[in-house]
C-alpha cells in the first residue's frame, strides 16, 4: 500500500484517479508522496519515507527543492494545467485597470438605499469613466503556457502585444504565437508598453527584476500585472514608481501587508488558478504524474 498525503484538498476528479493500491493517510512523516496546493512546506519535516511531492500547479517556490534534492525526492509540477484559468484573470485584471467597475459598482452599493439611485447612477458614470485596451501596447515577460496564452487573447482583444523571453528565439516564438507582433529586448518593451504582464517563475535570477531601473525605463502612466509572484516586484520601487505616478496601477494576485495598503493597487487574493477547471485539471494532472512515477518510474515535469 502506498501512502498519500494532501496537504490541500484537492479536486476529487484527481483524487478519484488513484487505485486501491494508494490509501490516503494524516501523518505527513509517514506518507511516500504529499499532493500540495499552495500550502507552503519550508518548514514541514520530509519524513523518512518520502519519495515524492505533487504540486498542482505551476509555481514550486512553496517547496523546499534544495532539501528534495538533498534527500532525493522527486518534484512534480504541473505547468500548463491551469493556463487557461490564469489567463482569463489576467484579462479580467487589465480590464479592472482600465476601466473603474470596482469604484463603479462599489458607488452603488453605498448609494443603493437612496429613493433616487437611478439619477444618481448619470453622476456615476461620469465619476468613474475609463479606458479602452484596444490598439494599447502591452508587453508580455515570460512565453511560457500561460504568457502565450494571455498574448494570443491580447492581440484578439485589438492590443498590440510585445513579448519578451529569453530562453526562446524569435522564431521559436513565432511558431508558438503569430499573434506576438515583435519578440523585442526588455528596455524595447519597457519604453513602448502601456500595460506590463509578468508570466515568470520565482528563480534568483528573476526575484526583483521589476525594480527601480526597470521602472526608470517603463512609460509614464504604465499599469504592472503580476499574476507570477510577488517577490518579481521590488516593492521599495514599485512605491515610489506609484507614488510618482510612473505606475499608473498595479495589479497583484499576490497581495501582502505592504502591497495591499498602497494606493492605484487592485488586489486580488490568488484567484488566478482558482476555478472549478483549473483545479480539475492541476488535480488530475498531478495524480497521473505521480502514479506513472510510482508504477512505470517515468518522471515528467519535474
Ligand atoms: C500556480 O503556481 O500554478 C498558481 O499560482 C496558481 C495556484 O497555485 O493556485
């Protein structure tokens, strides 16, 4: 029998993949692979037993790698599962910074008492007018499965889209997206682009790439996305960029104390991933991971 522990819960269409030989069990130090969510494991023992952790899900940086490797456990991810559903909230994301529905629909609430909210509603909609995306340039940072994706619907939404990786060459992204227009260097993208997606793991070399001379080169006025991690931005320099007015918004799905008390910050608790699909198939992905792992000792996505 093979013991399993869940340190998140996680969809039943995932957990419903594992045969009789699996029980799932409570004790973390007895289990021979753990299925994690976004629940951090720095500070958690990795019992005796363990062969393998499953993250559903793309980013690793609540695991502790080093140590895996130390102990030679494997680590799963399971990139592109929920591309889709972070996607879709990158765009709900820049279509709050563009156009003020969160003041909008907020007003009414504080107004909706009122015997003559309907007249009132005509001064609302001049208090909170916004933007149009269209034919606004934005620049996407990283061209992985969810980069690609948030470019791709970009361009279909009429924006002009600039992506930068650079673990890919220019044709190798052309291939993956007719739809990015240029594959240019970042100081290109930072001085043309109205709006910034980063779409980026946490890795040493990427914490705190948007700092102060990353925003010194960024357009007047630019709205910053971050549906990655919090720790790409540095946020000493993301709050005089605010404050400035150099960032006109920033939207995070990864805020903190600092970042969830400044000014023109939308904040969204980590919903990226969080839909019934995503979760379905992060679940499922993960669990067919571990079982081949475990049964046939392929690795894949580790
Ligand atoms: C991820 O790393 O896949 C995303 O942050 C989504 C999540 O874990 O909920």
């Amino acid at each position: 029998m093979y013991n399993i522990k869940c340190l998140n819960p996680i969809s039943p269409l995932g957990m419903e993949l594992f045969s009789d030989n699996y029980q799932v069990i409570d004790d973390a130090a007895c289990a021979n692979a753990i299925l994690v969510r976004s629940a951090s494991m720095h500070d958690m023992e990795l019992g005796e037993n363990l062969d393998a952790i499953a993250r559903a899900g793309a980013g690793v940086n609540n695991i502790p790698l080093e140590k895996c490797a130390e102990k030679g456990i494997v680590v799963f991810n399971t990139p592109g599962a929920n591309a889709n559903g972070v996607k879709e909230a990158v765009l709900a994301g820049l279509l709050m910074s563009a156009r003020d529905f969160i003041g909008g629909v907020n007003w009414v609430q504080s107004v909706r008492e009122d015997p003559d909210v309907a007249k009132l509603v005509e001064k609302g909609k001049k208090k909170f007018a916004g933007t149009e995306i269209k034919d606004k340039k934005i620049g996407v940072i990283g061209l992985g499965a969810i980069g690609v994706l948030v470019a791709n619907a970009c361009n279909r939404l009429g924006m002009e889209v600039y992506g930068y990786d650079p673990f890919i060459s220019v044709q190798a992204a052309w291939n993956l997206s007719r739809d990015i227009r240029h594959i240019n260097n970042l100081d290109d993208i930072y001085a043309k682009c109205d709006y910034i997606t980063v779409h980026v793991p946490l890795l040493p070399s990427t914490e705190k790439m948007l700092n102060a001379q990353a925003f010194e080169k960024m357009k007047e006025g630019v709205v910053i996305l971050n549906f990655a991690r919090d720790l790409l931005v540095d946020e000493d320099a993301l709050s005089g960029a605010i404050a400035s007015g150099k960032v006109r918004k920033y939207v995070t799905d990864f805020p903190n104390a600092r970042t969830a008390n400044m000014e023109n910050v939308i904040a969204i608790p980590h919903l990226g991933a969080s839909t019934e699909e995503s979760e379905d198939n992060c679940a499922m992905m993960a669990v067919r991971e571990l079982r081949d792992f475990i049964e046939n000792g392929n690795i894949t996505h580790s």
